[in-house]
C-alpha cells in the first residue's frame, strides 16, 4: 500500500466502503426484483455516455465557481496538520479535480445540450465528493493499521454497532 499511495494510485480512487451486513443477511433466495423502466433508463444512459464524441468542452458556470472555490477552500483547510484531512492529503489533494469530472458526468447526464456545468450539478458533485471523503478516511485508515489494532477496533466496532461481544468472542476474536 505505500508503495501504491507514494505513487499517487490510491489517490486517484473514489473510495466507497459501505457498512458490511455479514452476519445480518438472509439467504432466502428472494432477491429484490429490477424495476424494469429503471434498468433501461440506466442502460440507454450509460450507451449515451459512452457514445459520446471526444473532444467535448465544458465549461463552469459564473453561479457555480464560487461554489467550487469555496469546496476547494474547504478541502485546504481540511489539509492542515490537524484537519480532517491531514491523514489523506493525497486524496484530498485530488478531490478538487474529481468534483469537477463528476460535475461534468452529472451534466452529461441530465443536462447534455446546455453548455456549462450548472450551480445544482456542481452542488451535487461536491455533495458526492463529501461524502466519497468520509470513505476515503475509513480505507486510508484501515490500510495503516496493523493486525493487533484491526483486531481491537474490530471489536470496538461490534459494541459500537450494539453487539455486546462475550470474552469468549473477544478471545476468537483476537486469535
């Protein structure tokens, strides 16, 4: 992981670590049905994109750079020594870039024949990125921990989700 977070790699990755439901999942084999209007729209919106021409050029517009620059403010001082994102700088170091590609997918999207990216679409996209860094904390986080602090924030995690772990848990637990 050093290695590939040196490089810039785990930088340019849009973290997303849900909550895990083992141990709460049913295997009844009901599985939800697709809605199928939803499917299509999904599937003829991501053809759309893909049969989109290169060489498109967007443009911000005047109401939505004040809402970038006031997100790339917020990511800066996320960045100090003890900010929130001091333990990710790298990441955050991208996050301005990513809102401006999400912000574009979003207007390709929804608003293809207007030509620049609108104050609700970059609204969105920072909205998204806000929350891809909550993630982004939680993998960079579980990456520098060694085996005996997964163990014990593992455990920690179960009180905290309202399991009361036995010492017999605890103990197979930490084998």
């Amino acid at each position: 992981a050093r290695v590939m977070r040196g490089e810039g790699l785990l930088a340019r990755i849009l973290w997303l670590r849900p909550k895990s439901n083992v141990g709460h999942r049913t295997h009844s084999g009901a599985a939800p049905t697709i809605n199928e209007i939803a499917a299509r729209r999904y599937a003829d919106l991501i053809h759309r994109l893909m049969d989109m021409e290169h060489g498109h050029t967007l443009q911000i517009a005047a109401d939505a750079l004040p809402l970038l620059y006031g997100f790339m403010d917020e990511l800066e001082a996320g960045k100090r020594p003890q900010g929130e994102l001091s333990g990710i700088i790298d990441w955050a170091e991208k996050a301005h870039g990513q809102c401006v590609r999400i912000a574009g997918l979003l207007h390709f999207a929804s608003e293809p024949e207007t030509g620049a990216i609108s104050a609700p679409i970059m609204a969105d996209a920072i909205r998204i990125v806000r929350a891809l860094t909550d993630h982004a904390r939680v993998v960079y986080h579980g990456m520098g921990r060694d085996e005996w602090t997964r163990d014990l924030q593992d455990v920690l995690a179960k009180i905290i989700d309202g399991d009361e772990p036995t010492a017999r848990d605890i103990y197979h637990a930490m084998k």
